[in-house]
C-alpha cells in the first residue's frame, strides 16, 4: 500500500467474528476524516477492502486469514447450466437504476430480508438508523438497482461504480420469492452489464470457505480472489 503511505489507518479491537463464531476479528479501517472519493475506493477495492457506509475498511486478524476478498473477471465469465437457469426464471423482471435516496418501499424490503434471512445475523434486526448508515451514507457513486415484477419490489442491488470494477455493496430481496434464487440473479445481471459496458470486474465482498453462508461466491467461475497481496485466479 505504498501509494497510500499518508493515509492513516486504524484497527479495532477483538471482537468476535460474525461469520465463524468460534473466532475474534480485527477490522482495518482508513481515517475517517479522508474524503472518500472513486479514486481511492477503486485503489483500496484493488487491495481487498470494502466499503460499508462511510467506512472502508479490511479484515486484519491475527490468527486467521479466512475472510477473502473476491471479484469476477467480467469478460472472461459464462453461465453455467444452473446459472443460465436462473437467467431464464426472472427473464420477466425489469430492472431501474435509481439514486441512493431514503425510500419506504426499499426499507420495508430491506427489513423483512434481514428479519426473516438473517435473524442469526449481527444486522438483526433492522432498524432504520442502520439502514441509513449502511447503504444511503455513501460516498456518491453508488447506484440502487431496482428488480420488479409487474410493479412489485422484489430485489434491490446497492452498487459501487468504480473505475475499473462495479463493486457489490449489498443486495436484499423478497423472502417470499425464493425459488427465483434472486440473489444470484442479482449478480449474474450486474456481471451481464459490466460486459456490456466493458468493465473489467465485480466485485463481490469477502469469500469466507468454511461459511455456508458464502458458498454463492465461489459457484461463479472464473473468479480472482486476493491471497497474499495479490490476485489469484480460479477457474
């Protein structure tokens, strides 16, 4: 992290970790005086940090590596047969790019997502102040992708445009619509725009192997994941 040698970064102290409980977690986090502006977001992204809100910010345990950042290779991937099943199911959705603004419809989505999906989850239960931190403070080049049928909310996908890279800040969806596997239509649509587009990659967060939880990530192939400060590619 060399270009960035003037930025301050601070550490966490323990706490224990939302994905594997049996172990504690350090979390990185950049100064948060410093503007937060796409040229930097890109450049950490590049390095394995994510954003969330106003934070950017890396795992930094001391004894265990297993949270890996992930992206795909947009132009290198194509649908599997389960994938392109998917694709087909929600054919019938239509999808609107919207600004991150405060809306009922989305946080009353948002909220029966993370009640009903997530109850055993640090983010339970969802409350409009945690909300609002997390996904509408953000540094301005984010995106809300609305996905609706006939009219309906099914799915929101809050997306970081980078320079080089869409980054998948967070999706949330319809519980009561799961056999459209919406989450990962989400991303196999946002990984179709960043092909047209001729963007490079999506970004899709930490991949953590022993978290049920993340298996999702790894089905989407090729995919680079970020070990020993650098990128490795799995086909």
């Amino acid at each position: 992290m060399s270009e960035h040698k003037n930025i301050k970064f601070y550490a966490t102290q323990p706490h224990q970790c939302s994905y594997l409980p049996d172990e504690e977690a350090t979390t990185l986090f950049i100064d948060p005086n410093i503007t937060t502006d796409q040229a930097l977001c890109s450049n950490l992204s590049n390095l394995g940090f994510r954003r969330s809100g106003q934070h950017l910010y890396r795992p930094h345990c001391n004894q265990c590596n297993a949270c890996i950042a992930s992206r795909i290779p947009a132009t290198d991937f194509s649908m599997r047969r389960t994938q392109r099943k998917v694709w087909s199911r929600n054919s019938d959705l239509k999808v609107e790019k919207r600004t991150p603004e405060y809306c009922h419809e989305h946080y009353d989505l948002y909220e029966q997502y993370i009640n009903q999906c997530h109850h055993d989850g640090d983010m339970y239960p969802a409350t409009v102040e945690q909300y609002s931190a997390f996904l509408i403070d953000n540094p301005g080049f984010t995106s809300f992708y609305e996905f609706r049928l006939q009219g309906e909310l099914l799915a929101v996908s809050v997306v970081d445009e980078l320079q080089n890279a869409f980054s998948a800040i967070y999706t949330y969806y319809s519980p009561k619509y799961s056999n459209r596997s919406l989450g990962k239509y989400c991303i196999l649509w946002l990984i179709h725009q960043a092909k047209q587009q001729q963007i490079d990659y999506v970004h899709l967060g930490y991949w953590i192997k022993n978290s049920q939880k993340m298996n999702y990530k790894i089905e989407f192939r090729p995919i680079e994941l970020y070990i020993n400060q650098q990128w490795q590619l799995l086909k």
